[in-house]
C-alpha cells in the first residue's frame, strides 16, 4: 500500500455489522447456519455424553463457526482464550499479591495489545497523520493493511471479565482448558453478544454433561423464532427503505428525514435485538441460559433507565469493570462526572475506531451527567413528558 495513502478505517458497531459487510460470514439467518450448521452441532452436541465431550464438541464448533469466515484468526482468539486459562491457573498457583498482580496485568495487556492493534493502529495512525497536517508538519505515515477481525473485541471482553473475576475471587478458576474454550469460543455468542461473564454460565457449563435436552428446548426455540422474525421480518425489511434513503439524504425533505432517521432507530433496535435474542435462544437449546440483553429501551423514562435496557451486558460490564474501578460514585461530585465520562468515552470508542465514536460516547456521557445533575427535577415531571 503507498505510503500516506490510509485504507478505509475498520470499524464493529454494537452489534458487531456482521451482515453483509463480513463478506462468507455464517449469519444465524443464513441457510447454511440454519439447515446445516445448527442441526448438526445440535444431534452430536446431544448424542454425546459426558461433561469433557460436550466441552469438545462446542470448542470445535465454535472454531468451526468462526473458521467459516476466516480460518486464520482462530488462532488469535485460541492464543487470547491460552493466556487467560494459563493466568486462571496463576491465580490458583500463587497467593503472593505481587504475582497474582503480574497474572492480572500481563494477560489483560496482551489482549488489549492484539484488540488495539487490528481495530485501532490505522485510527492513531490517521489522526496523527491529520493533527501534523494541522500544523503544516511533514510527516508521512505508512497506514497498515490489516484486516478486522470479526468479534474481536466481544471474545477480548469474555477473556478480560474471567481474568478480572479470577483475581477478584468471584470465580474459580478453571483448571478445564476446553471449559474455557467452550465459554470464549461459544457460537452463539461469539461474534455479537451479548458479552457473557463466565459467573453468568458457570453453573450450566459444570453440569454440561447432564444437562436435560427437553428441558429449555421449548423456550430455546421460541427465543430464536422471535429473535428470527425481528432481524429478518422487521429490521430487514426496514433497511431496505431506509438503507437508500440515508444513501441518498441529499434528496431528502425534512420529513423524509425525520422518517429516515427514525425508520433507521427502529431498524438498529430489531437488528441487534433479534440477533441477541437468537443467540439466547440457542443457548438455551444448547443447556446454557445466556442473559436477558435488551429490556424495551425505547420506553425509557431517562437517560439512565435507557443504559439499563440497551445492551444491558456491555453496560453492566462497563459500570462493573471500568465505573466502579474508577471510583464510581465514591469520590465525590467532580470525579464522579469524571467517571461518567471517561466510562461513555471508552464505551464509544468500544464500539468502533472513529472519532464519531468517541463523539457519541461523549454524548451519551453529558446526557447521563445532565440526568445526574437534574435529576430531582426530572423526577418529578409527569410520565408522559419524561
């Protein structure tokens, strides 16, 4: 690539644009996912018995699933899915503070290092390339040919939660490489959530081996029917009147607009909904109970009641491993605006390497800190204004 000449910058959105950007990705929808794929992960997953078995199976699937797009990154995700098992077994090994430390940061580090360099190297490298050209400096940047890889910074974030609650002591960890496996590598999940924490599953994948296939199966099934119609019936639909209007906003009137943007918003909403909802359903066909990760956000009454019905995973996650490690609340008003901010900053650039990212991590950031402010006020407005 010439030197200077920056590639379209990579980018995963919330949930995670796995359509038809990931050009040969296996798609829930998608035929060869539907009548190929899942009935036959599903007849072996329960032919075979035995907790260790079933681990297997699932691994292998799972590398299967994620191989169909790109064979060669399941190795990164093999390697990130190694150093967390081998920091587990660091915590369970030592009890000296300052190696435990050592298990916690040199793992984190390293899958932060792999995440920042496939999503975010050629963003540094064009905003530094943007901000010399400010200052009328001569600086020319060679911009690196790297592809994204699909669901890199969910699996980062499963990998990431387990060593934090290894170390923190909410977990166990497992002396179970294919348990492990199994969790990280877990189809269902794997590419656009919800993020699961290990704690969430622990329990289901200890009593893999004896699991009741009919038990969930009734509620699996009608999960991912329902998570099925919203992605395919209604944001599908809605994206092919609204995908050329946005196209073409030039031409738009105002109302058009209007309609645009919110024919867009209820688009957005059924596509991640429904393909969570089809990941939870197959979970549970599969004996695993995948948490609930949307709760009618659009009914929210306030900017913090929305942050607890959208994407309730990543939020959870994000008050519980970056929030609170700040201090929360704790530290008085100023570092809790702070905090706020710099949690919805992070979020947003979470979500993708751009500056309108960020900007939207910002938004939200002043959005709930205005909540936050004004809150005793808003309280106590009529429903129907909130």
């Amino acid at each position: 690539m010439p030197a200077g000449s920056a590639p379209p910058i990579s980018r995963e959105p919330a949930f995670s644009d796995v359509n038809e950007r990931a050009a040969g990705f296996m798609l829930f929808n998608s035929y060869v996912f539907l009548f190929l794929f899942l009935p036959v992960t599903y007849a072996v997953f329960w032919s075979l018995r035995g907790t260790w078995a079933r681990y297997v199976w699932l691994t292998i699937t799972g590398y299967i699933f994620y191989g169909y797009w790109n064979p060669r990154f399941c190795l990164l995700m093999a390697f990130s899915t190694l150093v967390s098992f081998l920091a587990g077994l660091g915590f369970e090994r030592w009890s000296d503070p300052r190696r435990r430390k050592l298990c916690l940061v040199v793992p984190i580090t390293v899958d932060l290092t792999l995440l920042g360099f496939f999503k975010y190297a050629n963003f540094v490298l064009a905003t530094v390339s943007d901000v010399a050209g400010w200052f009328r400096a001569d600086l020319v940047l060679r911009y690196l040919d790297v592809t994204l890889p699909v669901g890199i910074s969910f699996y980062t974030f499963h990998t990431i939660t387990y060593i934090v609650d290894s170390y923190r002591g909410i977990v166990r960890p497992t002396r179970n490489l294919f348990e492990l496996s199994t969790y990280v590598s877990l189809f269902s999940q794997l590419v656009a959530g919800p993020i699961v924490r290990f704690r969430q599953i622990e329990q289901d994948l200890e009593q893999l081996g004896v699991a009741d296939r009919r038990r969930w199966l009734k509620l699996g099934i009608s999960i991912f029917v329902v998570g099925l119609a919203e992605k395919v019936l209604v944001a599908d639909t809605l994206a092919s009147f609204v995908n050329p209007a946005l196209a073409n906003y030039r031409d738009l009137s105002t109302p058009g607009a209007w309609l645009a943007m919110l024919g867009y918003s209820f688009q957005l909403y059924f596509d991640f909904c429904g393909y969570s909802s089809m990941a939870i359903g197959l979970g549970y066909m599969f004996g695993l109970r995948i948490p609930r990760n949307f709760n009618s956000p659009y009914k929210a009454l306030d900017p913090a009641d929305f942050w607890h019905r959208w994407h309730i995973s990543l939020s959870t996650c994000l008050r519980d491993y970056l929030y609170i490690p700040l201090g929360g609340n704790r530290g008085g008003t100023v570092k809790t605006y702070r905090n706020l901010m710099l949690t919805m900053l992070i979020g947003g650039l979470w979500h993708g390497a751009g500056w309108t990212f960020i900007i939207w991590g910002a938004y939200h950031g002043l959005l709930l800190s205005g909540y936050r402010l004004g809150s005793p006020l808003w309280s106590r407005l009529p429903e129907g204004i909130r």
